[in-house]
C-alpha cells in the first residue's frame, strides 16, 4: 500500500514550457447528427466551449452570423475570473443561453483525489495539473449537448496542444455518433484576424500587453508555456509566478499542519498555530494549495516534457478499457491509507514531521512482534543460499563462455 | 532519453527509518576452502571487514584467539573517519596485515553515476546511498581475498538488515566455491557482553553517550535510523543532521551551478560566484555536495520504506544476469543526454534557470522545421479518428453489457 | 478483453523435468502454539497430510510413536486413488481420524478457471497443473486443524521442490501463530530406511518396480519428473504417458465439440456427434479432458524449466496482497468474453471452425459502422504525420552524433 | 536466457481474419522534393512499388500518362512469382527501370532470426509474417529512390491495414524530408474501375474467379483474410491452405530433425531420416519450413485479433528509440542460447526428443555439483520465514479492517 505523498497535493504551481502555439486560430466543431437544412433562419442550436476572452467571443458572434442558435458553455474549474461578467458578454453578444457551471468539487473529488490515490504522474514529474481538467469538463460539455437536444458542439483549441484531442477522445467515447466538420477550421488566421472581426462587429478587446507566455490556471495549478519560454535558454523571467510566493521571499517561521487521511485521500487539516480546521474536500484542498503557496511550495520545472521523444503528448484517456480495469485496483490498494501525518511547510518544501497508521504494516506491535521471534537472524543463511544459487550457476557459466 | 534530473545528485542526507537493530550482535565468517586443519598454529588467514569500532575490534582480537591469522580490510568510500588511527589500532590488536583503500573515485565513477544515468530509486523515492556502497566494498574484499590467498573472510552485519544479503550474493557470484561457517553466529549477545570482553583483552572503549540512533556515512549520504527513529511518532530530534544545514538557516542568496553534462553524468561544475571549477568526477561530486549541503538541498524523509510490504528490502543483485541485460540499454540510451544547465541552489531546493543541449529534440532548429509544415493542423483529424474507434466500440459494447 | 483460449483448458498431460529428489525423506511439522505437555500420553492432536503411500504411512506410525494423536487428512483432487482403502489403512494404522475430503469442483471453479480468466501460465509455456492444487488443499488442511483444535500440522514434501514454500507460505497467512518445528527434519534418511522401518512395523509394502520417474496426478494434468528424466540427454521413454493418447496413434476422425463461454469460462460442452452435453463445471471439465485426451492433445514439453535462470522456481503466493489487488481487474476483463465456439479435436491439436460473440468489438454490426464513414482512407495523413514526428526528429539527432 | 522455441520457427502459414478491405483502390505517392515543374515533358522519376498484378500495372502505365518516369520495384521474398514475366510486363507497360530484388536471405537473417531470438508474438499469439517484411522492403525501396536519385516514390496498400503506416513511418525515418503528395489518392474507385482502365489501356487481365479471399505470401508465411474469412461464423473452407498439408491427411510416419543452435537461432539441421543437411540461415530455413508443411505444423488461427480492442493494430516500429535500446539486451541474452535438440515432426506438431546445451545452467555437471551441498533441505526455512513475513502481516493487517 502507498501512502500518498502529502507533498505533492499542495501543489500550485508548474512552470511548464510545452511546445504549444500561443495563438489560437481555429475552431473546431462537432456535429452530432447530419445537419438538416432548417426551412427557418436556424441551423440548429450549437453549444459552445466559451471562455469569455477575445477568442471565444468572436467565435460566438461568428456562429451567430452563420445561422446557429449558440448557447455558451463555461466551466468554473477555480481559474478565478469575473463569471458573471463573462455570462453579460455571452448574452449581449448574442448567446441563446448561457450556463456557467462550478466543477470545482467533482474536479477535487473525482479527479484530483484519483490522481493523488494512484500517484499518477506524466513521466514521473508532471502533476496533470491541465488534464485532468479535460474530462471533467469535456463530458460536462457532452451532457450539456445532449440535456439541451444540441446538434452541434464546438471548441476553439490552439491546435498544437493535446486539448482537442483529449476532448474529443471523450466526446467520442460518449456520444459515437459525433463526427467533426472540416469546414470550421481555420477560419480566423490568427490574432490580427481576430482583432480585425472583432472591431466590425463591436466585440469589446481589453486593451492588453502583448503576453510573454500563456498560461492555463485552475484550482490545482497554474502552467505556463509558450512565448519566451519556448527557448529554454531564456531564463525564467521574474515576475512569472502569480499563485507561488518566491522560495526566497517566503516567510521564515513554518506553517505546521496536521493531515489525516482516509482511503490515500486528506479527510482534515488543521493549523497547528491558529487552530484552523478544513474537513470538507473542496475547502480542505483549496487551504492547503493557500498555504503551500505562501510558502513557496510548488514550483515544478518541466522543461524534459518539450522534448518529442516519446511521441506527441498525448495523456491516456479516463474513458479507455485500460483505465477502467487498473481503477478497482487502485481503490483496493489505498483502502489501508489511512491515518495521520504533521507537516511544517517552509521555504518551498513540504517536511514530515511525524506520522501514525492504525492499518501501517510497520507498527510498533508489529515490530514488537517481529523481535519475538518471528524472524531468526539465522533465516539469512537459507535466503541467501537459495538466492545465490542462480547466481553462483550463472556465473559458472559466464566463465565457461569467457574461457571459449 | 532521459535527461538526469540534477536535483537528486547533491542529496547528501536522507533520515530514512528502517527496521534494524543498532547493536551488531553477531559475525558471519566465510570459508573459502574446507579448512584444512594446520599442523601450526594458524588455522590459516582471515580477511576482516574492519571498522575499528569497538564491534570488528572485539572481532578481531577473537578471531586472533580462535588461532586466525587477520588481515584487517578498511574501505574509504567518504565516511570521514581517521583512517591512520585506525591502522595503527588493527595492528596493535595483533593484525598481521592492515589493507585501508581508497575507493572514492570507482564508487563516483562505476555506481553513482551509473545510479544517475538510470534514474535509480527504490520504490521510486529512495537515492540508494548505503546499497550502492555495498557492491563496491564487497568485490574488493573479494579482491582482496584472492590476492592474498587468504582462507576465510569475515564480516559483521547488524543481522536484521539486507548488508550481509547483499554482501554474501556479491561474495558467492565472484567465488561460488565459498560458504557459510555457521558456528560463528552470534558469538557476542550483544553491546554488554562486547564491552566486557573489550575490558578483558585491554581493547580501547570510546566514553560515548548512548546512541539514540545510528548512522551510515559516506561521500554521497548519511543515513540515520533506530532507536528513536524507529517509532513514527517521535519526531524528529533537532540536530540530527550533520552534514546538510536546515534550510530554515541556510544562506538567502543562492549559489547558481553552471554544470555541463555527457552521457548523461556531469563534468564539469563551475560557480557563477567565484569561477571555481571541478572537472573530475570525485572532485566535481564532492562539490556538489558541498554546496547542496551549505544550502539545505537532500533531505528525504523515508518512513515509507519502513513498511515491510513489499517483502524484506532486499535489493537486486548488481552481479545478476538482469542487471548485466539491461546495462547496455541504459548506456545507449544516456549517449545524446549531453549538454549544459543552469541551476541556483537556495533554501533546500534546486531550480533550473536555463539549459541547452545540442543533442536535445527540442532545440529551436527543430521546432522551426515543424513551424514549416511538418506538422499540419488537420493532421489531428485523423488522429482522433483512429484512435477513438476503439473507444466508441468499446462503449457501444458497454451500452450492451448494461442493456441487458 | 482476453477470450481464453480453448486450446489450453483441456490439456491433460505435462511432461515436465523439474530439478526435484525423487525419494521424500523428510516430514515437516508446524506447531500452532507451544507445545503443552500433556498430563496424559498424548502430546496433542496433529493433522498429518496422508496420502496413503509408504512415506505418509511410515510417519503416521511414527508420529504415533512420539506420541501424538494423529488426524490423517486425504485431499480428493481427481488423483483417482482407492480413498476407501486408504481410509481403511489410515484407521489400522492407528490414526484417531480420517477425512477424506473431495475438493475436485472448487479446483475446478475457483482455481482452474480463475488461471484459465488470466491466461495464467508460468514463464509462459507451463499450465500450473501441480501449482493450482497447492493452495486449495493448503486452505482446507489449514480449516480442518481449525475445525478440530489440532495442535499441530504436518506435511511430507520432497524437500527440493516448492511445495513446502507454497504450502507453508498459505500456513502461515492464515494462521500467522504457526512455526516450524525444526527437529522433524531428516527423520528418515532415505527409501531405504523408510522400509526397514515399514518391515519393523507391520507397514504393507507395496512391491513395485523401481520407478523410473515420479507423477504428479490430478484432474487437471498429470506431470512427470525426476529420475531418468532429469537428463534432457535422455529421450522421452515409451509408454511414459498414461492420460493421454499419443497423437500418431489417436483417432482419424475428430470429435468436434461446441463451447460455450460466460465471462471468461465455459458453462457449456456439446458433441457434435452424440449430442451429448455438459453444463456444471466438474462434468464439463473432465468431459474436456476425456475427450482432449482420447485425441492426444495436451503434450507440453517444458525441459526449458529444468534452468534454475530465473531464481528457484517459487510461485507467487495467491494469498499475497498483489494478486488480490489483481483480482479484481481480471473479473471486469472477463466480463465480455462470452459467446460459442465449434471446436474439432484431431491429432493432438485443437483447432477453431467458427466462433461468435454478441459482445465481441468485432461483429459485423460493428464492421459496417466502420464501413459507412468512421473511418476514412484520408484519416491515417494525419496519424502517420503525428506518428512520424518523433522518428524524423530521432533520426535527425542521430545524424547529428554519427557526424561527430 | 530463453532458449527459443524450436516449434515457432518453422511454421508456415496462419490463417489470420483481419479487418482489411480486400479491393486495392488508391495509390499513395510520396514526394521527396518540391515537384521542380519539368521544361521537358517528364515530371520527374519515381520508383513505383511493383508485383506484376492488374493494381499496380494500371497505376504504372497512369503515372506515365501523368508525365512520370517509372521505375518498377518488385522485392522478392519468398512469395513464388514468375519475376521474369513481371519484369517483361512492367517494361512493355512502359517503365524506364525495372529492379527485381531478392531480399530473402536479409529477411530471413535480419528479420525472422532477430524475430526468434527475442520470441516476438504480437499479442502474444500472432507470429508477426507479414510484419516482418515491412521494413526488410521499405529500406530497400528508400536505398533504390536514393541510388536513383529518384523524385517520388509510390505504394498501394490498401488502405484499411498497416502496411502504410508502417511502409510510411520507414520512409520518413530515412528520408525526414519526404511528404505525401494527397491529390493522388482514390484514384480508382475500386476494382470496375481499375478494370475498364486496365481495357482501355490494353493491361492485361487474368481471367480468374473472384476471390473470396486475400493472402499475403512470402517464404516465411501465408496469411488469409477479408472476403469470407470476415465472418467467425463462417466455417474455414476446404482447401484454403496452400502451403501446409491438412494434419488428418499428413504422413503417419514422423520425420526426426537434429537442429543445432548457436545465439539463440538455427546453425544446422540434419534430417535423421536421410542425412540431409542445411548449414546456410536461408536454405535451412525453407527446409524447416518445407519438413513442417508436409506435416502440418503451423495452422494458427487468429481470430482473436479481428477485435480492435487494442487500438488500431499498428505495429512498433522497428527503426523507432526504443527498439533501438532493446536490441543490444536482446543480444546479450542470446550469447548462451546454444546447442542441439532433436525433434520429432509429425500430425501438426513439433515434439522434443532429446536435446543438450553446454551452456545451460541445468547439466548434469551443475546438478550433481548441487546435490553435493550447495542447497541444504534446511535453507528453505529461512527462505520461507523471511518469505512469510509480509504476508502474515497483511494478513493480520486484513483482520483489523475486516474488524472495523
């Protein structure tokens, strides 16, 4: 049984540089049925992975344009912005309806908590702080289609990245019968395009600076990729992190928390100095990414991940066979993860302090146990005879080949 | 390929919490030959690993007793000890011969770095500092035995460990002829009986307090476990640490590393500070430790290993036949891992400022040429297309399992 | 999902030569508390595993002797052996009890099928005939010193092979108290000495020709070892088997047998030619076997694990906590593997005429969906382009350390 | 070290169902350069993929029609065509070059050898025939496009298999420049259609029945698919197989062979019978071949991967990095595979007679040197002991939730 690293959970930060393109330049959408002409105005109702931003905006009012009823659909995963704001802008802009959803506990629950149970890491260093949002969202999406009777389902990813595909593994995996329309790709060229659009038909564009990088937040991390960070010769310039106190910056007394876990899973954190208690795990999770952030706690460099050698990055899909199998095993393992563990978090790093396990393979009655007899120093003798037995034989005969 | 992650290298202390005694009560003997009974006094010679601590001291003296000749065998592998004090202890305790080596710069060459080409942990979380000394203490005892035509060769594990595991399959697949001499076990019953016959035969007792846990030294780590570490619960004592400063208070500005790799070791360190530079890989080694220490980099906490649940902690044999398949695969594989790396060292962690390696797949040379077309927007579709059909049959199948 | 082969289930015969001694010589005890002294006689009651042969019945004489009250425990596990007359002889020889137990049907379910749902096979070529039986007699043995309050247990392994690993490793999960008891090893020192003793104490001696090899039968597959077999020199002896029909000589008209398959196992045989049909588990199994048998299917050469290469040949435990966290998987894999197969038997092979399942992924339903447009000729550009990146890149790199 | 299977070698045909369309209907061409628009009337020389049948002689004489100059390329490896004929076809059809290769020997020696030596089986029952021959062509079409100096290269799979895929991942690993050239695809529509082009042109037609199946011939295999092999539920037709005899019709008399092997693969064979010897990879191969065909070995039903479960069945790619890697392990562990084994051939399968290897660790030499003491019936104490450990723990750990 693996205990889950409590290190790695309050995690906020990953600074990842991928190979992405920063602009984004197509459209893609789904058509869930043969589109039947419509005698009226309408070609049937789409709905539309909306954002709120320059891009999503414009493609909206381009729907729009083209004969579709759109109803807007944005995910709040705790990537913290302005949701009615961006709900007014829908509708002004011409939406039929919009929903804004809060996925933030199923996110938790479903997802994040599966990641820490099975210790899921991509390459053995990438917390999957941006995929395993993808089906949490994607198959909300699907649901939204298929509730409103939606013939079309569109998003507008970079391209380049791995969104469109794990959205669509999902979609596909849901409802088969989808299939994608070639005709939307690329329609806006790129961002002059889209500024372009967006002053004829007074679409609002914040006036911002040209962005250095991109970045995808969440309630679990912020990435950041793109840009000057494409080189990884440019140093990381400062200033880059939002979520993460500097290391050296961060204070210089420790917050000391208390964790308890159940099922490879935090059930409770408490505050050792201020008595501050989380138990529910939206709340508990969102307290320790707040804590582990003031204290620098987070920083992941993924530069590795920009090289294709393992083949475009791809992560393996929740809704494959595959997934399904090894989950019943995963639940198996972490029923004995249970049991409580104290951690100072100071200067970027996350310590144990202490630790105790009812169900722990290594308690002192155990231990206790075990130097009464049930292992004799004497054991090694046979264990090792046996164990060099294929060793001795095959040394022999590497000795054999050498003297040829 | 995998680029090593420089942050493992300069681990210089883990406070890992194993299950073993701290008193070592007994002393394994290996007979080389079946002993043949000598018309002189000698039963022929020993070769002892040698310490001198107060356990192989004792040792030796009753080795000598039994009618031994001792040859008294003392590694150097880093742990700091006074190496000339202690030859001069073997000699007057009546060793006819006193070999103390050097084997610093085979175990940088041959296992540290082969360590760090591999990415080698144990259970994906331990740096291996006390095993990988094992194999490269234990061939040149081997060594040492042979040369000196000596019967017999000795050793002084804790007994509950996995030392005299690894010790002993190293042992029989160098010299297959060897056994054990089961009679020598547990001739002392522990520290008392030690300390008593230490008086008797005038063998120098050190007044130390009572250790309230022990401790493995050498170049690349300490270890330190029982006693009080044993039970989780303890926390940790302050000033267990001697080699790593606490990163509480360790210096606010970083030292920042230029280190350049190949084949995916490094070789070269230079300070950005002061300009010093190391080149050869004991040196180089030995200053990264250093600077790790100065700033707090390398704790690692392993109470986890102390659960016995994936069976004792024996590990693999570096003279298996596993381990020599896959050594060419991992040599071939950390041939292009070359290049260089920039990284401060502050308050316990190590970062990545910047790094460039020619031999890397995601230089800009490359990216631009997949800017050029290699990689086409549409190229997506179809593989999608391709690798949902599985996922759409198998979920058509499912809707049939759960029809019915 | 798997479809289990049919091929495998009706193997009937093995001819394995496993580095095993062929005469037992020695009884291993295990004790389930300390041993009280008895006011009375009897040192306690001692479930002994009988097997009704010389070496079992020498030592239920003889444990009777040092004066413990004997229960002999007799597995029925399709041996065919006379069990009333070995209950009988038991009786005479003095044991207080006998059970015979008939543990045939949950060999079949819980054991052979489950190997049969996991494709189970060690180093992939041998069918675990002898394995499978070890831990269904083991647990029964463990139940019935349970049931009775027996103080102690005993078996009689050769010593060399791995039955007492397997058997005492199932002991000691369940009854994690027991211990060995060391001084019943080596009692009787070889064939010899176990018929002086037979003479001396009116046990009946079978007069048998001097065996040639030693058998290991059950209703799973008989496998041969040892003696004259132990030298892969040495050809195949005539007339070796006895459970299965040597191919040259077996019928020239096949049987042809109609299979049917729910999750992952039979449930249901039918001959073509007589119609004749099987639907429980036992019936349906034997019947297989019969018929496999008849046609000489079933020979499996494995001389391949005389080798020692891979360690002593010890299975994994199936009370092991990894094979229960497998468990699980290998149940939701089975699910769908459910249909008919039509089978002819014929000349030591088994070959498939036509088969269906209605949860197959590749029935024609399926086909003709994939015909009419989820799959375009077009669509494999763009996963051949996707594919191709990393080669291309990798072939680059590698031109570039050639021109070095 | 895994001696390989001897019964693998020389199987001769598998009878393998796989989703495949059977109609040829487009033409892929690859690009090697920017088509350079040509002053003279030629587009530029392309090395056309060529068998002699009416597929590729209509897009032969189509590709002239289009301003190419052709150069047919036709490899054999072992699929038994009249070469002379398909050469004098092509150049009558009007192709500038004609190379008819024969590769058999580097297919054998490069390909099915290293294929033994690491017992590759996709899916662990498929052995791999036409896969194999992939790569050993592809190169040599790349070496004749480079040799050339040829513009183009063209293929015509058919669409719905592999053969693309891996024909294409080949190409751009050696020629990264390449790029698909997609106006040629679909060309044909289908079979009609190539027919009334095939008149028009004056192609020559065979007037042959329709096919109701496909196969893929070359000296190591025949598989068959498409057609009515789609269907399990259509029974295996008579006289589908070509090149092995029906095992109830094969001779009643085995044939014996003595087959030495050196690094894991077949140096020598000597038929018993006869005398008849093969030193040379390429005749001693078809000889085995020959020999197991008369019998009947080698029927292998694969049903089983009409199912695409797995994802599409492209195969690893063997100019991929981690094929490169595996390689020299693969090696190593074959160095000791060597020896003679002597088997009988009879009725559809292969059997071991006898067979010996001086570098096997299981000779009688090793075996004796064991029983004299290297393994001590007391050794399994501790093996099991230390063996037992974990398991009695979790199993008392199992008490305690089951407790709750």
């Amino acid at each position: 049984t693996k205990t889950p690293s409590p290190a790695l959970s309050p995690a906020t930060a990953a600074r990842a540089r991928v190979v992405h393109c920063t602009v984004k330049t197509d459209s893609r959408h789904r058509e869930l049925t043969p589109p039947i002409p419509d005698a009226m105005s309408s070609k049937g109702s789409m709905v539309l992975a909306y954002s709120g931003g320059l891009d999503t905006s414009c493609i909206l009012v381009w729907l729009k344009e083209q004969g579709y009823d759109v109803t807007a659909y944005l995910a709040n995963i705790g990537q913290k912005e302005d949701f009615e704001e961006a709900r007014k802008k829908a509708l002004k802009l011409g939406a039929k309806k919009v929903f804004i959803e809060d996925v933030s506990r199923e996110f938790v629950e479903e997802f994040i908590w599966a990641a820490i149970q099975s210790s899921a890491l991509y390459e053995d260093c990438y917390l999957l702080g941006t995929s395993l949002t993808r089906p949490c969202i994607a198959r909300k999406k699907v649901e939204t289609v298929q509730r409103e009777g939606a013939k079309y389902v569109s998003h507008s990813p970079t391209g380049k990245g791995n969104d469109q595909v794990q959205f669509e593994l999902i979609c596909y995996s849901l409802a088969p019968q989808m299939k994608r329309m070639p005709e939307f790709y690329n329609w806006f060229k790129g961002r002059s395009d889209l500024m372009e659009y967006a002053k004829q038909h007074g679409i609002p564009i914040l006036v911002t600076p040209k962005n250095l990088w991109s970045m995808d937040k969440n309630l679990m991390h912020i990435s950041y990729e793109a840009g000057i960070l494409e080189n990884p010769k440019n140093k990381v310039p400062p200033g880059l992190y939002t979520k993460i106190q500097d290391p050296a910056k961060a204070p210089n007394t420790p917050d000391i928390l208390k964790i308890q876990f159940k099922k490879g899973v935090p059930v409770k954190v408490t505050s050792v100095k201020d008595g501050t208690t989380h138990q529910t795990s939206l709340e508990l999770f969102m307290y320790l990414n707040e804590v582990a952030g003031k204290h620098g706690v987070g920083f992941l460099p993924s530069w590795r991940t920009s090289s294709p050698d393992k083949g475009p990055r791809y992560l393996p899909d929740p809704s494959s066979p595959e997934c399904e199998f090894v989950r019943p095993c995963i639940a198996k393992s972490q029923e004995p993860a249970e049991g409580k563990v104290q951690v100072p978090v100071l200067k970027g790093q996350v310590y144990i302090l202490d630790w105790e396990s009812p169900l722990s393979l290594s308690n002192e009655e155990l231990m206790s146990m075990n130097v009464q007899g049930d292992y004799e120093l004497i054991d090694d003798t046979g264990f090792i005879n046996i164990n060099s037995l294929r060793l001795k034989e095959y040394h022999c005969l590497q000795s054999k080949v050498t003297a040829r």
